[in-house]
C-alpha cells in the first residue's frame, strides 16, 4: 500500500510497473550470465508471469521501447532498465532495528544488486549497539539524526518490533528522511511529503491462505 | 504478484481486499485493548489510509455489512472478518530455509496473531538441522515429503537462496504443498493447482525509490 500517488506533473507510473520493470531487470540479468543475446517480448514476460500485451504496456509507458515482432537485444533492455530505475546511482539507506529481521535483511542479496546499500543500522539495546553485520555497524539510536544528515541518507527500511514502530518513523521523517520501506505490522502516519511502502508479511500469508481455502472447497 | 485467480464459481475477492480486511482486523483488536467499544466507518478507514468508501465496499463484498452512519460495533466486527479470513481454523506451515531471514520468520510475531503456526523448518545445512528456534525443529530436508504429508500441511514458506527456489518449489509441489510465499527473488514455475504469493523485498525498494526519485525531481 502507497501512502500516496506521485502528484508532480510528470507521467504517473504505477508501483505495480516499477515492480515488474525490477523484476525484468533482474531476469535479464540473469539472461545475460547464461550468455542468451535477445529476447522476445513473449518470453520474456512468460518469465515474469504477465501477459506479454502487459509486459509492452509496460515498456510503452517510457517512450522508449515498443517494437513488435523483433525481439529485444538483452544488452540495450538492461542499459534502459537500467536508466529508468536508476541503478547506477546508489542509494544509501539506513535500517532500524537491528533484530533477526533486520540482520537478514542487511544480509539480503537482493538489494545489493540493485547497488541499494544499507550504510548504517541503528538500535536502542546496548547488546546490539557496536556490532557490525556484514560490514555494517549498528549505531545508537540517538546518533540516527545526526548521521542521516551528514551522511544525506534518504531512505529507511523500519524492521523494529510493532510497539515502537511509529515513533521510530516520528524519529526518521524529523531527521529527514522522505521514503520508508516499513516491515512493522503498522500503519505509519507520516506526514504527506513521505512516502511509506508496507512489506506487511501477515497480510501477504492472509491473502495466500484465503485463496487457497476458496479453490479447495 | 498472484499465480492466478480463483476459478471457482463463487464471488472473487481480490488479494488486495483481503489484504486490507486483515489489517482491519489486527486495527479492530487494538481497538478492543484499548476498550474502544464502536467505531464509524470513516474512522476505521482512516486507520487504513483508504477511503472509507473503499472500505464500505471492500466489507459489503461479503455482503453481510453495509450499515451506513450507525458506527460498527467492534466485537461483531471482529467476529465477521475472523469468520471471512477464517481465523479460527489453524493452518500449519513448513518453512524451507532456516537461515537468518527463516528464522526471522519464525519468530515473527503477525504470523501466530492469525493463528497461522509454523510447524516446521527445513534445510539441507547439517550445522542447521535439529536446531529448535523458538519450538520450531529445523529437519532434515530430506524428510520433507514425509512429514509434510504426515501432518497434512498445504502451506509452505519459501526463503531459500536464489539459486536453489526453484528446485525447493519442486520438492514442495511433489509433497503436496498448495501454496507457496515466496521470499526468494525468483519467479517460481509451479502447476495451476499451486498458488504463489512473492513476498519480493527488493521489487518493493525500487517501487519505493522510484517515487521518491521522481518526486524529488
């Protein structure tokens, strides 16, 4: 769930898109390590489980692709890819609550391949404080603002326990951060001009399990 | 991202109704701590972050609901959506990859809230295998069919690496698991009869990054 829409005059893309456009970018990646040249546009989106009139909607949306018929050279996709999510810029990002979620988290491959880089953790236990995780520190809470100031950080992905998830987002938006990706089973109040994308695992395990029952019976 | 729809002949509930009715539900049981006793429906949204017409609508799908400007009483809220999401019935889930993300999972709280029970963890690591996270035993992969079948658990939580997701799915399939959350950065190939949820970390922190690149802009 979007806290909001992207209200600048710009084209609006939807979430959905930027997911499926990741998930692209990953596929061919992992195209190009097994040495394949081109791709179809059928092929492609069969990897990604979306019709291939949804998988060139897609593309469409940017201007820059739509050719049927012919096929995609892997190499020029990913350099588009590449642009339209801004890969090549990196992105640092700061995570709290240095729990078992979080270390999993800071030890996640799939950030790190998209060069989203956790640069600090923070916690409030003094037996967390001080540890370092794959090369990442986990500092005091009460150091979060001024670190995420000088270091210019402006994302945080919120993995503290549900009690204290909505001051800790208080804590992040004062010290200037403007996009949380929040795994706490809460719903943050931010104000506007933050964005909050939910990962919300329950739901998600909800959502499969109702499926599920409603086929079966 | 959904494998399929429900083909059956009854209504269809979108994922993303569900989603929202079980969040709903975890709202309404704060509530109820804190002895809230009714609630109007515009405040419930707003816990929410839809519209309350959404909500309306989302609750009248099930079409025992629909009472406008009178407020819901709490308990019988509560006990509505149980019904609907089914809470009362427990499912049990395998979990496949005891790592740290798995363990994480584990101890996750929002799981057991919806009496959603992990009953077991898997992997193929010996230095994992026969550990017990919080009354979870980590078995042997190799016994997988076995007890899966045994404990007749149709659920399964996938957060193996990349590498081996789709083999794991594969095995998971041949079990006699129906559905799969997914937290490997990996499209599974799975028949019909098996729904897959991906719960996709990285995808989201694009989706998430993208709307903040371009509103900064």
């Amino acid at each position: 769930m979007r806290k909001r829409k992207n209200s600048s005059s710009k084209k609006y893309f939807s979430p959905e898109t930027i997911k499926r456009l990741s998930l692209s970018l990953r596929n061919l990646k992992k195209l190009k390590e097994e040495k394949v040249e081109i791709i179809s546009s059928d092929k492609l989106a069969s990897l990604l489980n979306v019709s291939s009139a949804q998988f060139r909607r897609d593309l469409s949306c940017f201007g820059k692709f739509g050719k049927r018929g012919v096929g995609y050279k892997i190499d020029r996709l990913i350099k588009e890819l590449e642009d339209i999510l801004g890969v090549k810029e990196e992105w640092k990002i700061a995570l709290v609550g240095a729990g078992r979620l979080g270390e999993a988290l800071i030890e996640f491959e799939g950030f790190s391949k998209f060069n989203r880089k956790i640069v600090y953790a923070f916690d409030i236990d003094k037996e967390k404080i001080g540890k370092v995780i794959k090369g990442v520190k986990v500092e005091d809470m009460r150091n979060l603002k001024e670190i995420v100031k000088r270091e210019n950080i402006k994302i945080a992905i919120l993995c503290t326990p549900a009690d204290s998830a909505q001051k800790v987002a208080e804590e992040l938006v004062s010290a200037g951060i403007k996009g949380i990706l929040n795994f706490s089973p809460v719903i943050l109040k931010v104000p506007p001009s933050v964005f909050v994308t939910n990962v919300d695992m329950a739901c998600e395990l909800e959502g499969l399990i109702f499926l599920l029952k409603n086929e079966g019976s």
